[in-house]
C-alpha cells in the first residue's frame, strides 16, 4: 500500500464518482421541456407587492431619532413611567392571547 503526501489529488476514481453524484441543471427535466411555466398563484403576487412597497418603507424614522437625541443631550427629554408600564404590561397580554 502507498501513502501519498499531502496536497496530492485522489485518485481519478474517486473523482468520476463524485463527479457523477452531483446533480446538473442538464437532468432536471423541467430544464429539458421548453416552454415549461410555473405559476405560484394570488397569494404569491400578494406578498410580491408587499415586499416591494415595505422595500419603499423606511425601518425606523431617521427625524425622530434626530429629534429624540437632540432632546436628550438638552435635558428636555422625559421618560413617563406609567406609559411605559402600560404598555409593558399589554404586549405581555398581546403574546399570552397569541399562546392561547
């Protein structure tokens, strides 16, 4: 039995055999057919323009960020507990509904 160093290629064998276990767009037989065409329906067009318009959509609003920051750097800005509480307290009503 030979040992070969290593960085030496495998043998040709093993080659041809991965080779031949990798799937090609030639097999597919949708790739054979021409003039195959594939429709995802309304509710894949739905979510299409939506994607499209929430792309448009800015994640946050960079001009109350702007807004907020300058506030807090003049002592201006002030946090109400209660409404902070409140809200707290609904979201954790929001997820154990949405549990239910």
């Amino acid at each position: 039995m030979k040992i070969d160093k290593p960085g030496n290629s495998p043998p040709a064998g093993l080659i041809n055999e991965t080779n031949a276990r990798t799937p090609s767009a030639k097999s597919s037989p949708a790739a054979q057919e021409p003039g195959t065409s594939v429709s995802l329906g309304s509710t894949a067009s739905q979510l299409s323009k939506m994607e499209a318009s929430m792309s448009n959509t800015p994640v946050i609003d960079a001009n109350k960020v702007a807004q907020i920051k300058q506030a807090i750097s003049e002592g201006r800005f002030q946090v109400n507990s209660g409404v902070i509480a409140d809200r707290l307290i609904q979201s954790v009503r929001d997820l154990i509904r949405s549990q239910a």
